[in-house]
C-alpha cells in the first residue's frame, strides 16, 4: 500500500513517514495542498491513500479533500483521505466526514495510532 503524506511542517512530515514504513507501507509525500491535488491528479491510481494535514499553504486540507470530492475522475472522488490536524476543531470525526474527510488522525501522531488507520486500508 502506498501512503500519500501531506504535511509542511519538515519534522512532522519526516517522523510520519518513518512510521508509515516501519508499518511495511511505501510513502511518497509533498509538502503543500496543491502538490496533493498535482499528485493525486498524476498518480492516483499508485495512491492508496492520503494523510492530509488541514493548515497548510497554498490550499487548505479542506480545499484539497473539497477539490478531490467535486472531481469527475473516479478515484479522486472515492480516494480515502484522513485529516491529520492538531486543531481541536477538526478532531471530531463527524466534522471531518461532513467535509469530504474519511477519518481523522489527531497530532502529535503515534505509531499505534497510525497502525490502526491504515490498517482499514490495506489490500
């Protein structure tokens, strides 16, 4: 499985994608909302799934997830997106669903918390 990490903080980027392989996942990851939706346009069907902060430059995690919702390319619009934040606002589940998220990591984000995530998404 293939883990898109979403993420413009360098540390929190570096330290997710270092869990995500001691999970056995590969991870290809980019540092800003229009590079996920530049990714996910160019390789969509090698993305599994997206770990996508919400505060970040250039587009917001809730423009990205609202951008991939309204595509007319099937896998944009089905793609699992979880919303990684540390924004007390956006740690509610229902919130996140509302707005086009699959599901909801809270920062600071821990190993076992991440197993189980990605676990949902493993073929």
């Amino acid at each position: 499985m293939t883990v898109l990490v979403v993420e413009d903080d360098f540390v929190t980027r570096f330290v997710i994608n270092r869990m995500c392989e001691q999970l056995g996942y590969a991870c290809v990851s980019v540092d800003d909302g229009q590079g996920c939706l530049d990714k996910v346009t160019e390789a969509h069907s090698e993305i599994d799934v997206v770990l996508l902060d919400i505060h970040m430059p250039r587009l917001s995690g809730t423009e990205v997830v609202a951008t991939m919702r309204a595509s007319e390319v099937e896998p944009l619009k089905t793609l699992p997106v979880i919303a990684v934040t540390a924004d007390d606002n956006w740690k509610d589940v229902r919130r996140c669903i509302e707005n086009g998220f699959t599901g909801v990591i809270a920062k600071p984000v821990t190993l076992p918390q991440l197993s189980t995530v990605l676990s949902k998404y493993s073929k």
